[in-house]
C-alpha cells in the first residue's frame, strides 16, 4: 500500500491551540445497538485519536453525537449512555455522562470539567433544533465551550446545529479524522497521481450519475459492475432479462460511454455474469456471457459481476497508482453473489497503490474481508462521501475556518 499527502484548506486541530479550552467536539458515535450493546464499535474507535489529540493537548472535551433517528423526542433505546461507558473502557479513564446535552444540569457539569476530563453528551437528535439547524439550540450546545472541533463526516453533509450552526459562533476545526476524509476524498480527486482508476458500482446508475460524471475527467480507467452495469449492458444491446435495469437512463448511459471515449477514459463493463432466478436461499446460479448481442435467458437476472471480468478488472487495476473504489459489484449481501466484490476487496488490499473507498457498502465489503487496515483509506461516511465525490460543497466542511491565504 502507497500512500500520499493532499491538500487541505480548512484549518485543523494541528493549526489550533487547545491548552486550557474547553473543546466542543463533534464526532459520530452513531453505532448499531442491540438493546444497550453495542454491535459494532467501528466509528468510536475511529474517533479516538480526535479525542486522545485533545486531551494530550490539554483541553477539557465536550463530546457530542447523534445516535439512531429519534426525530427530536428522547427515546431511550438511542440513548448515548452506551457509548459513554464503552469509551470509558477504551480510553482506559473515566467519562462523565450527561443525562441531557443542554440545560442547566449540563450546564453544571460543561463548566465544571477540568483539563483532561470529557463529558460526553446526551444524543443531539434528541432535540428538534439540531435537525433544523436552530441557532439557540447550538448556543446552547457549546454555552461553556471555547472553541469547535468536528470529526463527524458522516454527517458533514448535513446542515445541522451541532455540524453548521455552533460554527458560526465559535472557530471551528478539522478533527484528524475528517481531515483525513477530506485529504483523500477531496484532494485525491481534486489532484491525483497517474494512472487513476475507479471503480463504480451500486443498484442503480440514477444514484451515481454525478460520482461519474465527476470522476471521467480525471480517472484513466472506469470500472463499472453491479446493478447499474445492467443499464449499460442493455443500451449496449444486451438483452438483460429480469435484471434491475433503468430505461430511463439508458441515453445518459449512452452519453456517458461517448463521452469516455472522447476524453480517452478506458471503460470496462462485464463481459459474464453470474444469474440466477432470484435472491431466495439456496438458489442455483450460472455464469454466461453478457457481451454485445447476448441474451440473459427468461426469468434470470444478473445479480453479480461474473468471474472472466473480475479477472480482467483485476489485471488492468493493477497498474494503477490510485484507485477510488464507491459500490459493490454484486448483491454480496446474499451468497454466492458476493464473489467479484469480494475478489475486488482481497486484490486491492495487497496492490502498491493509493486505495481509496467510498464508505457504505463498500466499507462493509472491506470490513467483512477483513482487509480494512490494508487501504489507504476506508470512508466512514456513505452520503457524505459520496456527495464528495460528486464534487459538492458539504455544509459542515465549508463551516470550517480557512487556512490563512
């Protein structure tokens, strides 16, 4: 694995002084729950060297974060009290709980904490005002706090209180985690070494449009499989069968692939395919080929990227200096569908280039091949990245404060 450094404008924790402050630090802690234990501990962890940064530097740390959808009323099955205890263990120290993240018993504990303790907030969400991004409610978030750091891009695209509105009201910082989300996602693209490839997947090409449309100008190869590859197969003049297929899109397919060709973007589609009659247990499922002219037989769709193109996906990644990687190839959640994302997520773990993955699915795709720490970089965000990808603005990222010209 190669590794690189891209710019960054926005100021970070590296550029603050945090001696004596009382940090109001935003992070995403929103972790899956049965009951009160917690499933998977991924995005705590993520957040520790944030959190371990702030302590080191002496500040005393408020610590906010959402947790589930509670649509602003306090529901105890998203409480935070969890994870309050769970970073406890982790940190190896004590981490007070607030039974609320505003008020006057919040209050009390906020602006009694000393250098080197935390508090870790009651879930924002809690709250109506922090999905309405209301301005009281993140004066209140941070009424004893001095400063704003944010480490939470999987909402970054979000224009919430405790992300958008406590920024226009303290200076606010880059935590090492979001730093790293916007040096990779953002600088990769923005400016990245040559050969460039991506890989595009996902169920439909309607939710990836403007990721390609971003990404053609830059990349030196396309990869595409998954449900959408359908859509390209079929404007191509494969007869796809049951398989998920946009006709609406089918002309943007056709402009996508014209325009590929005249920036010189080499595109790789599937040429087999592995189909079966549907998604139920125990299902048998074949390998055909799915060039120009094929047939899917009646009653079959393709539900994963066969292993002919995996091989020749493979063979080409490997001359690249940096790959972006957003979409599985395949219904991996379902077995034996899962097996051209799952070669892809091995092949890439082990090649001397920047990997770099786009978060939901495809994190899940690294995460259970177990090759997570192998990558340059695996997103924590599924919206935001892709949003990022799609060369947007995100709100919480823009609320931060430049770097000095």
């Amino acid at each position: 694995m190669a590794d690189n450094t891209f710019g960054i404008s926005k100021q970070t924790v590296h550029d603050g002084d945090f001696s004596q402050k009382n940090v109001f630090l935003r992070a995403d802690l929103n972790v899956p729950l049965d009951g009160k234990n917690i499933l998977d501990d991924t995005r705590i962890r993520e957040s520790l060297p944030t959190i371990k940064f702030l302590l080191n530097a002496g500040a005393s740390v408020v610590l906010a974060s959402h947790l589930g959808r509670p649509n602003g009323e306090p529901i105890d099955d998203f409480s935070l009290e969890p994870v309050a205890r769970h970073l406890e263990k982790l940190l190896s120290m004590d981490v007070i709980f607030s039974a609320d993240c505003i008020g006057v018993e919040t209050d009390k504990l906020t602006s009694t904490i000393s250098p080197g303790e935390i508090v870790v907030l009651e879930n924002l969400r809690f709250h109506k005002g922090e999905e309405k991004n209301d301005l009281n409610f993140a004066n209140a978030l941070i009424k004893n706090c001095d400063v704003v750091v944010n480490d939470a891009f999987g909402v970054a695209h979000r224009s919430h209180a405790s992300t958008v509105g406590v920024c226009t009201v303290l200076p606010a910082y880059a935590g090492l985690l979001l730093e790293k989300e916007i040096r990779y996602l953002q600088g990769l693209v923005d400016n990245p070494p040559h050969p460039f490839a991506a890989i595009v997947g996902g169920a439909k090409v309607s939710s990836k449009i403007a990721t390609i449309e971003q990404l053609l100008p830059k990349v030196d190869a396309l990869f595409l499989g998954g449900g959408m590859a359908n859509t390209f197969l079929k404007a191509q003049g494969v007869d796809v069968a049951e398989s998920l297929v946009e006709d609406s899109c089918l002309e943007i397919a056709v402009d996508i692939l014209d325009r590929a060709e005249a920036q010189n973007v080499s595109v790789y589609l599937p040429i087999d395919a592995v189909i079966a009659d549907g998604l139920n247990s125990g299902i048998t499922a074949q390998v055909i080929p799915v060039e120009t002219d094929s047939i899917v037989p009646a009653g079959k769709m393709i539900l994963d990227t066969g292993p002919e193109s995996i091989e020749i996906y493979l063979e080409e990644l490997s001359n690249a200096a940096a790959i972006i990687w957003n979409g599985p190839l395949g219904v991996f959640e379902v077995d034996p569908f899962g097996k051209g994302s799952f070669a892809i997520a091995e092949a890439l773990a082990n090649l001397d280039a920047i990997t770099i993955v786009g978060g939901g699915e495809t994190a899940a795709i690294i995460a259970r091949s177990g090759n997570t720490e192998a990558f340059t970089h695996v997103s924590t965000g599924g919206g935001a990245s892709l949003q990022m990808l799609e060369g947007e603005v995100l709100p919480a990222i823009a609320a931060l404060q430049d770097l000095p010209a």
